[in-house]
C-alpha cells in the first residue's frame, strides 16, 4: 500500500471512529465566576498552610560586632486575597490571577552578641502586594471525567515588613532588610507549589461526575466525555456520551448522534443540551428489556366507567365473543413492536409508537384464550421538565389508529372498539407511563450539585437546560 494510500486510510478511520455526543455541556463566564469563588477559599487555605523552616546565622553589625541570630516557631497568622480574576484560555484552560495579596506571620527571635549577652523577644511580618498567576490545563481523564492541573505559576512579592517585639529588638532593626528578604524568599518558594496542590484537590471533585448513572432497574445512561473539553473566549464546553444502555450490557443503538451546537446564550452559569438521540436511545433500551408492555384487567378500569373488561361489554360490539365465550372477564395486552421514536420541535416533544393490543377471554381455570390482535398506531405530545437534578416529563394523547392484524372470533368492525381502546390509553395505559416517566432520570452532576433558576427548552432535535448551580459541602 502506497504512502499516500496509508494516509488515505488514517484520516478515514479517524474521522469515522469520531463519536458524536448526545449531550453537550457548556460552562459559561458566569459559572466560571463562581468557580472562582469557591476556589480562593480552597487557595487562602493552602496559602495558610506555608511552612517557614527555623532559620540562624550570624550577622556583623556595627559597632557591636558579629551577631549570632535564630528565628523559630514561625507561623502564618492571616492570609488575604482580595483582588482575584480567572480568564479563559482558547485551547488550553483557565488562567488565575491574584493581586494585592498579603500574608502576615508571626515567630520568636533569639540573639546572642560579645559573647555573653542573650537576648530573645517575638517578631511580625507583614508581606504585601503579593501577586500569583497560574495557568489551569482542563483535559479528560482515562474514565470520560474532567481533570485539571496547574501547567505553569509565577509568584513575587512586592514588599514586605518587619516588627521586632521585646528584649533587644533594637539589634534586630539594624539589619531587618536582611532578614525580611530570607522570609519572603523561603514563603515565595512554597506559593506555587501550594496553588498547584489546590488545583489539583479540585481533580476529586471532578472524579464525582456521574458517568454512569444508574435510572431504574431497566437502564442507566452513560455520561463520560467523548472528547477533550473545548475551551473558547466564551466557555468551557464539554461533550459527553449521552447514551442508555440496559443494565450490565452495553450494547449500542441502532441510530447515531446528530450533531447539534448549543444557542450562544450566557445568562446562566450551566447550560446542558440533551439532545433526542439520548431519549431515543432510552426507549430502545425500554422496547429491547420489553419493559413496553402492560397487562390490563378489569380491576384497573374505574369502577364508575360503564365500559368493563369482559365478554359482555365486547359481546356488545362484536357478538361472537359473547357467543363463544359468555360471562368471562377479559385482559388485554398492550406493547410496543418496535422502538418508539421521540422528535423534538421548537416548543414540542412528540413520541410515535407502534403496538399491538391482544385481546384475551380468562377461562374459569385461569388460562387465556385469544379474541383479537389489533394494530395500534399511537401519537403523544410530552411535557418535560427539570426536578431536583433529574429530568422527568409527562404524556397526553394526540390520537390513535386502530386496525386489524388477526381475528380469532371472524370478522368485525374495528372503528367500533375506537371508544374502548380511547377510554384504556387514557385512563391506564398513559397514567402508568406517566407515573414512571415523573421519576425521570439523573442529569449529569458533581459532587452535591444544586440546580437553581432553571430554564427548559424544547429545541430543533434537542431540549436545552439553562441553569444556575450551587454546591454545598
């Protein structure tokens, strides 16, 4: 195979293995803000955390002579970070700036000079316009997660003052610059090493993304990222699987993601779209486990309804149920024959399924003998909405088509069941379904998430959720 067939070839499989998401995540300026306020908590901590090793020496000071010294048992008493910025990084990630910093610190001093005379009191350092500039690289990790690590830092000082307190602190004033200047080197050491800590004790939280979050006992829907995160002037953006499987096999769908770009919308701080290839993928994997099916009887229709599940009532329409079968409570199955397909519109969720109903006599002994087979073409329009941190919907009926698939009791008119059938989808079928469909399924979350002023959407091919979040410890 020639070269240029080779690359050929490579680009090929690179562009065909390309996975496209079902769910686009995008962080905005607003939500990076508030990123920024819960890290400058984390970075004033590991800045308190600064370590300055005893120091001793000896210093020639005149008209005394040589000076031996000791400072010990220093530690940091206040750290401050009033000006702070976190900026977006094109291609690469954030960037983190602090200004007009301080730290203050406070230890013991010692001295001994011409020999004999000792002396020991305690000392204050205030160290100001301390400025720290990192830059933050935002990747995926091996599991789908986001992950995060401090790629470069510079940290200077600005100034720095010191207080000698007790015994002969006037000694100590005459060569202060010299001592303040081996302080602030020993603490600017430690600046960056102690932000890139900080930066890196976020990457746990991160690990909290729920890339498999469990739905039911059907299902569970896949979040990990198919990509690394995309960083523009505007966002971070993040592009993750959005597909269910059943439980314990994954087994991919028959249909692909299409694409889809999420409107240039910034109000909120989170806006995730889920795009109708994620919900398309849950009902396959309903309609695969055969979870779209329902037994009727008679006991689920109230009791107030004139229309009952026995031969009598269809005997009414179709008399030779109640010829051959009279006086038997009847039960009816309906299911789906394939998978149902959801399409989003703007402001409409539509879902068209596909099903049969089975009509069945109870015989004394409990054993059912088949009446009818119907098709049944059925539209509904759904509501979703968001609640907690899970999206959840409900149905209603648009219309239904009946016809006949096999007759076990000879021909008959099926437009005349039109009004049971109706009556069973309303009252049953639909309130069933959107019993299960409240419960919802997860949206995908770090760590104790709280989504709070939330908006939804119905898109073209997605449903677009507008968010603010909180986190709490």
């Amino acid at each position: 195979m020639s070269l240029h067939c080779r690359l050929i070839l490579v680009v090929f499989i690179a562009v065909t293995s390309a996975v496209d998401p079902g769910v686009k995540v995008k962080l905005t300026a607003k939500g990076l803000e508030y990123g920024r306020q819960l890290g400058m908590a984390s970075i004033q901590q590991k800045l308190k955390s600064i370590k300055v090793p005893d120091m001793s020496g000896k210093q020639k000071v005149s008209p005394i002579g040589k000076v031996s010294y000791s400072l010990s048992n220093m530690r940091i008493v206040n750290v401050g970070l009033p000006t702070s910025a976190v900026d977006l990084v094109p291609g690469t990630g954030v960037k983190l700036s602090i200004a007009n910093a301080f730290i203050s610190l406070h230890g013991n001093w010692r001295v001994k000079y011409l020999r004999i005379i000792k002396d020991s009191g305690s000392f204050d350092l205030n160290v100001k316009g301390l400025t720290i500039t990192t830059s933050i690289a935002i990747k995926s990790d091996a599991t789908g997660r986001p992950t995060v690590s401090s790629v470069s830092c510079a940290a200077t000082v600005g100034s720095a003052s010191i207080k000698f307190h007790g015994g002969a602190s006037w000694l100590y004033n005459l060569f202060k610059k010299f001592i303040d200047k081996a302080l602030r080197n020993a603490m600017q050491k430690q600046i960056c090493p102690l932000v890139a800590d900080a930066v890196n004790d976020l990457n746990p939280h991160l690990k909290t993304l729920n890339v498999v979050a469990k739905v039911d006992q059907y299902a569970e829907i896949e979040y990990s990222m198919v990509a690394s995160p995309t960083v523009s002037q505007a966002s971070i953006d993040l592009s993750l699987k959005g597909e269910f499987y059943n439980i314990g096999k994954h087994q991919e769908a028959p249909f692909s993601p299409t694409a889809f770009s999420l409107p240039p919308q910034n109000n909120n701080m989170l806006y995730i779209g889920m795009s109708a290839y994620s919900v398309n993928s849950a009902a396959f994997v309903y309609n695969k486990a055969g979870a779209l099916s329902l037994y009727i009887t008679d006991d689920m229709i109230p009791k107030s309804s004139p229309i009952r599940l026995n031969t009598k009532t269809f005997g009414t329409f179709i008399p030779q149920i109640s010829k051959s079968f009279p006086g038997l409570m009847m039960k009816l199955l309906v299911e789906t024959v394939k998978t149902p397909v959801i399409t989003f519109v703007p402001t409409n969720v539509t879902t068209q399924a596909s099903c049969t109903v089975t009509a069945y006599a109870i015989q004394p002994n409990t054993t059912l003998s088949p009446l009818f087979i119907l098709n049944l073409e059925i539209s509904v329009s759904g509501q979703v909405f968001v609640s907690g941190m899970r999206v959840a919907g409900a149905v209603s009926l648009n219309k239904m088509d009946l016809t006949l698939r096999t007759s076990y009791v000879g021909e008959f008119q099926v437009r005349s069941l039109d009004s049971i059938l109706q009556m069973v989808l309303k009252v049953v079928v639909i309130p069933k379904l959107n019993v299960q469909l409240a419960k919802g399924y997860p949206l995908p979350a770090i760590g104790k998430m709280k989504l709070v002023n939330t908006q939804l959407q119905i898109l073209k091919d997605y449903m677009l959720i507008g968010t603010d979040v909180q986190f709490t410890p």
